[in-house]
C-alpha cells in the first residue's frame, strides 16, 4: 500500500511539475493542481496509512492510541481541498479575464511559434 501511495504522490508531482513549466496558462492551473493533490497523499500519509481505525475516541474501544488514527491529517486535507478548489475557481476567472483582454492564454501574451 506504501508503495503505490508514494508511486501516486510521485507521479502527481512530477506530472504537475511538468505542466508547471509550460507556457500556457491552463496548463500552468493544472499543473498547480496536481501538485495540491500530491502534497495532499503526502500529508494523509503522514498520518499512517490505517484502515478501519476510527479518528475520533470511542469508549467503547478504549482510550489506546494504537486503536485509532490521527485526525489532524485528514482535517489539514479537508481543509486544503477546500482552500484548492476556491484558488483553482479564482484562477480560472482571472484566465478568462485574461483571455479576453489579451485574446490569448499564452504568458507572454504571443502565440508560441511553430518549429
């Protein structure tokens, strides 16, 4: 299970890396995005990667800590998916906006040559 969350945060970054260093400017919103997702896996994984345990105490269970799981990093991924969706929206008004002063969503504001 490790393995294929660190292949996952791994692919993630480094896709979002790549669409980070293009020219366009969609590309650049979805390569921000990409990486939020990829530190999101990186933050729930710190919190050991537990399933079935409950992150919140049941005085059923006992109060053990080995029997449930640290909530604080699914509130911090919570809150981050929140806080991404919100600045994903904001950006993309900002491209539209952009596009339409300038006719393009090219960062420098010219058409890539072809070559």
């Amino acid at each position: 299970m490790e393995l294929v969350f660190a292949l996952a945060i791994g692919v993630l970054a480094g896709s979002g890396i790549y669409l980070v260093l293009r020219p366009r400017t969609f590309q650049v919103i979805m390569g921000l995005t990409l990486l939020a997702y990829a530190v999101n896996l990186f933050i729930f994984a710190m919190g050991r990667l537990r399933i079935g345990a409950p992150p919140v105490i049941d005085p059923a269970r006992g109060s053990d800590p080995a029997l449930y799981t640290d909530p604080v990093p699914q509130a911090l991924v919570l809150t981050a998916i929140v806080i991404g969706f919100a600045t994903t929206a904001l950006f993309l008004v900002v491209l539209l906006a952009s596009r339409g002063l300038n006719g393009t969503d090219h960062v420098d504001g010219r058409e890539p040559e072809e070559g």
